[in-house]
C-alpha cells in the first residue's frame, strides 16, 4: 500500500547537490525538501517526488546547490565608502580618510542604508549571513531584516567616541540593549566586537571578556593584522597583542581572530590549543598589503579558519566566490604546495567553517536534515564557464556570483532567478547617489 505523501512547502531539484556535511559529499540528481524554514531532507529525485506533495517545485536542472555562504567578517554598511580612498597602506587609509570620513557622515540612516546596499550584492552573490562590525549596530541588523538576511551583529567596542557612542562603556551599554531589544528576531545572532587591541585598553577588553563568558556569545576581533601593530603593541605592552588578548581572557572557542596575517608557530600553537577561531580576508589582506596569512600552518595545527569580505572600502567587493578562489590560491603559492586548500576545504571555510566559528554550525553551514533552509543555486550551464567535470571544483576555481541564481534564507526565496524579493534595487542605487554626493560632491 502506497504511503499518502508529505505535504511541505518547496521541493528543490538539482543536478547537483553539494552539502559540505559529509566532507567532499556530491550527490547528483537529488533535491531538498523545504517546510517551515527548514530542510526535511535530502533525497534523490525519484524518492523525493513519491514522498512529498510540495506547495511548489522548483526544478534547477543545471545548478547545483549549495549551502548558503556565509560572510565570517565584514563591516556592511562601509559599502557607502567603497572606492573613496584606495592604494594606501592601513594606518594612513584609516587615520586619514575612512575615520574621518566616519566622524563626519556615520549616523544611523548612513548604517541603514549603507547595510542595505551591502545585503543586495551579498545576497545575489549567494551569501545568506554574514557577520557584522560597525557602528549603529540596532540599524545594521534593521537593514539585515528588511533584506531577509541572516546576520550576527556585533556589539562594537572602542576607546574612543563616535557619533555613536561616548566612551567603551557607552558602546557596550548600548550594544547590551540593542541586544535585549532584538534578541528574538529569528534571523539574529549576535557577538561583542571590540575594534582592535590598538584601539581598546586592557580594562575594556576584561570587561568584553566577562560579558562574552556570561551571555556564551562570540568575539570578533581585528587581529595581527599589520607588523606595524605588532610592533606598536611590543613598544606600549612590551608583548604581541596576542598575549594581551591571552592575559585578558580572551582565548577560548568563542575568538574569532580576524586577518591574523602575522603569526609565528607558538601563536598559531596557542590559537589552536585554546580553540580559537580565523576569519581570513584574503583580498583585504592583500590590497592594504598588510600580507599573507599563514593559512595552511593554521589548518594543519588544526584552527578552525573561515573566510570573509572585509568592508566594500577595502576590498572592494563583498564577493565570497572570489574570497574563495584567492583563498585557494594564495594557499598555493604561499606554502608552495598545490595541494593545500583544495577547492572542497576552501567551500568549507565559506560555509560549515564559518557556521562553527559563530557557534551558528547546529543550525545552519550544510544541507543537513533539521537544519535552517538557507541555501544557494549556481548555475553551472553557463558558456563562460563550460564545461563543467567536477561541480565543486567548479564552485571555487570557474564559477562566479554572476552564476547565482536562486538564494533561500530560512527557507523564504530571497532571490529569484537573480532578482532580489526583498529589496528595490533603484531605491538602493538612490540612496547609494545620495550618499556619494554628500562625501564627495561632483566637480561640476
């Protein structure tokens, strides 16, 4: 007797379906059954239409589908100073063009409807949650949720003020309410973010470390991203800011380390006895020549490393499928090995990598039964990119974001056959020409 099938909201099929969990897993002709925002299962395409009475189908014959990217790092709503001032070196781009163009224009419509913008390329680049650090942190998340993006937004921490806050206390009292305010909002994570060991004092830095202990929340955290840094810390602390972040409290599973460009062995030893987490940023890392991050004596000591964007004014694009490909490569011919990073490892770090080190892995970062339905369809049919041997050395070596096609958050389409649901692309380029106008006002 045939069993009665299953009704659920939406059934994916796919030529491919790439779900990270299990490593190297590549599952052909399979779709995923979608209800109530998350995935019901992952079945081949004969078992899946016997099974379940979907409220709609959606047939990607030539895609495959992947777990939604995840942005481990970026500062969204710098979108709206993206390409204002490029080839300097980080200390002059930062003291002399990006602060003082923060202190002069940041406010919360700035964050709103610069974050925005930002979730329109990352989503129809297949991001589907990314990981936060600015200032206005409550409109940053507003402009995540009128996107339908998951994000974590960081609670940001600095000695000195801004338009938003007064003082390192200021900052963690709002962030501390923000958090309360919204911290039932579905598609919101949250995480302390302290700039930088440069720009906050150790008591600011043990106060972060007990309110992450208390409220089990992750920490972001700039981190040996220059020599200049390392040298500035051994000359006012007499230690690495590693070690400062070590004597503060900071070291645990709960770190993310962003850039981390110059570590030495016992450093990458000590991020991995204390189960640190790495948010690499190749591009930025490259394009402020701040170096190469030591990527593959960090995955080989066994630190867990997930990649991320940086903000649109440094690098200048919040494109992963990018990140991905430069992570690979760079990789490559840093370690001198053409083995390190392969196209599988570098997808991971885009996506179960990052899930894990925002303490995110049990709901989203694979297409896994129980799981959050954020999820990404790349056309793989494409000329530019024909033809295609292996789908998921393809994701990361040929395909780019133009190849996306569809993106689910929480099971919700968000983009559609490369058209955004949520947002309306000539009120965004609007706001986009306000804001340039107002920075920079044309010659004529």
């Amino acid at each position: 007797m045939t069993s009665t099938p299953k009704p659920v909201d939406t059934l994916i099929e796919a030529r491919w379906v790439i779900p990270v969990a299990p490593e190297r897993s590549l599952l052909a002709h399979h779709a995923v059954a979608v209800n109530g925002g998350r995935i019901e299962a992952v079945l081949p395409l004969a078992e899946a239409r016997e099974r379940y009475l979907a409220a709609e189908t959606i047939v990607l014959a030539d895609h495959a589908l992947i777990p939604g990217l995840i942005n481990l790092h970026c500062h969204a709503a710098m979108t709206l100073l993206r390409g204002l001032a490029d080839d300097l070196p980080l200390t002059d781009w930062l003291n002399h063009h990006i602060w003082p163009a923060e202190k002069q224009y940041v406010s919360e419509a700035f964050v709103y409807d610069g974050t925005r913008l930002a979730c329109a390329e990352m989503l129809q680049g297949g991001v589907t949650c990314f990981n936060d650090m600015y200032f206005f942190p409550r409109d940053a998340a507003r402009a995540a949720l009128a996107s339908g993006m998951r994000a974590t937004v960081g609670m940001i921490v600095i000695d000195f003020p801004s338009a938003y806050a007064s003082d390192a206390q200021d900052y963690l009292s709002k962030g501390l309410a923000f958090r309360d305010e919204m911290k039932n909002e579905a598609l919101l994570h949250f995480s302390f973010s302290p700039h930088a060991p440069y720009t906050v004092s150790d008591d600011n830095l043990r106060k972060v470390a007990t309110y992450a202990g208390e409220l089990d929340l992750p920490v972001q955290i700039h981190l040996h991203e220059t020599l200049d840094e390392i040298e500035q810390s051994l000359k006012t602390y007499r230690v690495r800011p590693l070690q400062r972040l070590h004597d503060c409290g900071l070291l645990g599973p709960g770190l993310i380390a962003v850039h981390a460009v110059h570590l030495n062995r016992e450093e990458i030893a000590q991020l991995a006895k204390h189960g640190c987490h790495i948010a690499h940023c190749p591009t930025s890392n490259l394009k402020l020549a701040s170096g190469i991050a030591p990527v593959p004596a960090l995955i080989e000591a066994g630190v867990n490393v997930g990649i991320g964007t940086d903000g649109a004014a440094s690098n200048n694009r919040l494109d992963m499928f990018a990140e991905m490909r430069l992570a690979a490569l760079l990789a490559k011919g840093a370690s001198g090995n053409a083995t390190a990073v392969p196209a599988w490892q570098a997808l991971e770090m885009a996506t179960i990598n990052a899930a894990r080190a925002l303490a995110l892995d049990d709901r989203i970062g694979s297409i896994t039964a129980g799981k959050y339905a954020d999820l990404t369809a790349v056309n793989l049919s494409a000329v530019d990119i024909a033809p295609c041997y292996d789908p998921l050395s393809h994701l990361v070596y040929a395909a780019g974001r133009e190849h996306v096609s569809h993106v689910w958050v929480n099971g919700r389409r968000v983009l559609d056959g490369g058209s955004l649901t949520m947002l309306d692309r000539e009120e965004l380029l609007a706001r986009s020409h306000y804001w340039r106008d107002r920075i920079q006002p044309p010659l004529s």
